[in-house]
C-alpha cells in the first residue's frame, strides 16, 4: 500500500472552482494511486511500501502524476513535500521532520519537479488561472491525450470554453449532459441550413461555433471534476461524427437546391470529416501513442470554423471545397507520412 499523508491546513478548505482544496488534492492523489490521509499533530504510521509526506499546502496540476522512488518533491524552486520508502518507518519515532531529516541523511534523495502551486489564502486566484490553464489538451500540461488541439482549439475555442467551464463548475452539470446538449445544438444548426435563407445560416454557423466551443468544455469539466470516463470520451467522439454528418449534409441539402452536383461535393466533405477522425483514432489504436500530425491541419475544430466562416459570408459551397479537398488530401497524406515515421 502507498500512503499519502497531508500535513493538514485550514486553506484546503477553500472551495475552488466546484470542489475543496482538499478534495482536489485527494483525488489527485487517489489517481496516483495512494490511499490519502490528512494528519495534524500526533502523527503515528502505519505500514506502507511508500510514504507521501506533503508538508506545505499545494493544488496539484500535473495530470497523470508519477510518484515513485525516494524524491524530494519540488514545485517552483520550493519544496513541498518528500516521497520516501518503506523502511522510513525504522526512523519514526515521536517527531517527524527529525525523522526526515534523518532519514535523508542516510538516503540518496533526488529532486522530482511536480507541477503544482503553493497555495495560501492571497493566491488562490493565481491558482485558479493555473488550475484553468491545466485543462487544456497542449503538450506542455502533460495530458496524453489521442490527439492534442487543433490550431481554433487552441487559438479560439480553448480562451471561450474555459470561460464556461469555469462558470459551470460550480453547478451541477455533467460532462455527459454538455456532450449531449453540444450534440443537441448541431441538430438546431443542421436544420437551419435547411432554411434556404441567409438569416437562418447565418444564425447556423453562429450556432455551429458555439457547439465548436463547447466541444472543448466537456472534456475540461470532466477533468476539472474527475469526472472522465471511457463512456464519455466514446460519446463525446461518437456523437462528433453525427454532428459531422448532419451539418454537412443539411449544407449539401440546401445546395442542391441550386444544382444537383453539389451531391457530389458534399459526399467528398462528409467522407474527408469521418476520414480524418478514423486516420487519427486508428493511429491511436494501433500504435497505442499520441497522433501528432504535422500535415494539413483540417482537424474537426478547424472544420466547423470553416463551416463557421462560410455561413457568415454566405460562402457553404466554398467550405465544403475547402473541406472535400484539404481533409482527402490531409488523409491521402497520413498513409505516406505514418508509413515511413513509425515503421
Ligand atoms: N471527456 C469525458 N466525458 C465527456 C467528454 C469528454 O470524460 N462527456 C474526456 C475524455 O477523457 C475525452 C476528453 O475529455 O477523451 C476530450 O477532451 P476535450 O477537451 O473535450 O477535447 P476534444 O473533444 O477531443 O476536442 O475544438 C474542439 C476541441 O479540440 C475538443
Ligand atoms: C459557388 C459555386 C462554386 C462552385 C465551385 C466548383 C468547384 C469545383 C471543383 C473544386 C475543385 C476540385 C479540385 C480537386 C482537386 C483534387 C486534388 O455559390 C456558388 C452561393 O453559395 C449561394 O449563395 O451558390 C453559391
Ligand atoms: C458544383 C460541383 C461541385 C463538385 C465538386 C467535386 C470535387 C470537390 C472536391 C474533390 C476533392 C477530391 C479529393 C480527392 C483526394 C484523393 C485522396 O455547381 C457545381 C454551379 O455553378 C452552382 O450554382 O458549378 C456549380
Ligand atoms: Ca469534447
Ligand atoms: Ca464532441
């Protein structure tokens, strides 16, 4: 068993965005696999094969953290906390910072840099930001997601959808309900498109980019929250291949009341949407790694904005080309591309 002992503090009792500080810094550390413990004088232990001893009051951002060996954990140039081994219970007896001591005296102690912030009462909005910040599907948060945002995730969607993640995390609101209600909204937009008219279009691709948006604040509630699941990660990206299909078709629809070979162009638009998630999620499966693709970058973020853009400027048939062309293209490229990097 791995225990974590938390050198308890009255500011883990301040609520941050939905949950305690002290209920981040457990769950935290429940998914690193330790059974969490809070202590405050009196201290005595319990047989462990490891010991997480956190000393100062921190929030913990790094995701997927790992925690083995014998380390002094540090975050910030200040040290926090330290990890030790099973026979650090030989040196325990009555005081414990003289047990610590006394136990690196006699051990090889390395440094391990945890990100993570000290927090008091004055910076908990600083932590706030961070805690925001650590949500986002970038390399630099440590996420091993499938795939990593797209350029509009990153550049616009991600500055929108934190936004309302932070809004809703104190509410009582899923991340399945936001993944069923963004789905909800690309049936509204699908069937505006309908509407031949260039209001109803305009308020789709509005629609579009909101449902664009919170895309991305499904999966930051969830992680927020410890809320993710395999359920929600499956829906989220099944119910995307709907929403897909739907807007492309209705746009495809509306076309075709103009000329029938839009039929065409549309089919080639919906097929290069589903291609390019199938190209990237069966490069996950099979090499069991984060795709990072290099190509042209026509992901589902930047598609919808396509879409989005289109709409406003009442140019669909000039999206759907644009889609058709650079998403067969993107996938004609991964074949060559995943062939020669990964064999
Ligand atoms: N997730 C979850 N439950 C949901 C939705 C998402 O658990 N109902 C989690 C899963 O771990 C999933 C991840 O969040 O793999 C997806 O993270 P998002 O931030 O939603 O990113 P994604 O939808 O892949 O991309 O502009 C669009 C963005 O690129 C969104
Ligand atoms: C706009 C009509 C645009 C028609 C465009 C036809 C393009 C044909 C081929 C595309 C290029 C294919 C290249 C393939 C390369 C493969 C590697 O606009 C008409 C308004 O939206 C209405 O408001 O009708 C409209
Ligand atoms: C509109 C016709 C549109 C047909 C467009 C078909 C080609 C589009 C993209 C092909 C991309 C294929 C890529 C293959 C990659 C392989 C790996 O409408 C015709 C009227 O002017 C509209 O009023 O022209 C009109
Ligand atoms: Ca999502
Ligand atoms: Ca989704």
């Amino acid at each position: 068993m791995k225990v974590a002992l938390i050198k308890d503090s009255k500011v883990y009792d301040n609520k941050l965005l939905g949950l305690t500080l002290r209920e981040r810094i457990k769950k935290t550390l429940e998914r690193a696999g330790f059974v969490v413990e809070f202590f405050n004088d009196g201290l005595t232990l319990r047989e462990a094969e490891s010991y997480l001893f956190i000393l100062e009051p921190v929030l913990i951002l790094e995701r997927d953290l790992r925690l083995e060996g014998k380390k002094a954990l540090i975050s910030d140039n200040s040290l926090f906390g330290y990890l030790f081994e099973g026979d650090f219970r030989n040196f325990f007896s009555g005081d414990l910072l003289s047990a610590i001591e006394r136990y690196i005296s006699m051990n090889s102690i390395e440094k391990q840099e945890v990100w993570a912030v000290k927090v008091s009462e004055e910076n908990l909005k600083k932590a706030e930001k961070l805690l925001l910040e650590s949500l986002v599907k970038s390399e630099k948060t440590g996420l091993k997601p499938a795939y990593y945002d797209g350029v509009i995730a990153r550049v616009v969607n991600r500055k929108i959808s934190l936004r309302i993640s932070k809004f809703l995390a104190g509410k009582n609101v899923t991340p399945n309900q936001i993944t069923v209600f963004s789905f909800l909204l690309s049936l509204v937009a699908a069937m505006l498109y309908l509407i031949n008219n260039y209001l109803a279009t305009l308020v789709a691709g509005i629609i579009v980019q909101i449902h664009n948006i919170l895309d991305c604040s499904d999966g930051e509630i969830a992680r927020l929250k410890f809320m993710e699941s395999s359920y929600g990660a499956w829906l989220d990206g099944v119910l995307d291949r709907y929403a897909d299909f739907v807007i492309i078709f209705s746009i495809t629809f509306s076309l075709s009341q103009l000329n029938q070979s839009y039929w065409i162009l549309g089919f080639l638009a919906a097929f290069a949407a589903l291609m390019i998630a199938y190209t990237g999620d069966k490069f996950v499966a099979a090499y069991k790694t984060t795709y990072k693709s290099k190509g042209i970058p026509i992901t589902r973020d930047v598609r919808l904005f396509i879409i989005f853009l289109g709409s406003i400027f009442n140019q669909l048939a000039a999206s759907l080309i644009l889609i058709a062309v650079l998403g067969n293209a993107e996938c004609l490229r991964r074949i060559f591309e995943i062939k020669v990097l990964n064999s």
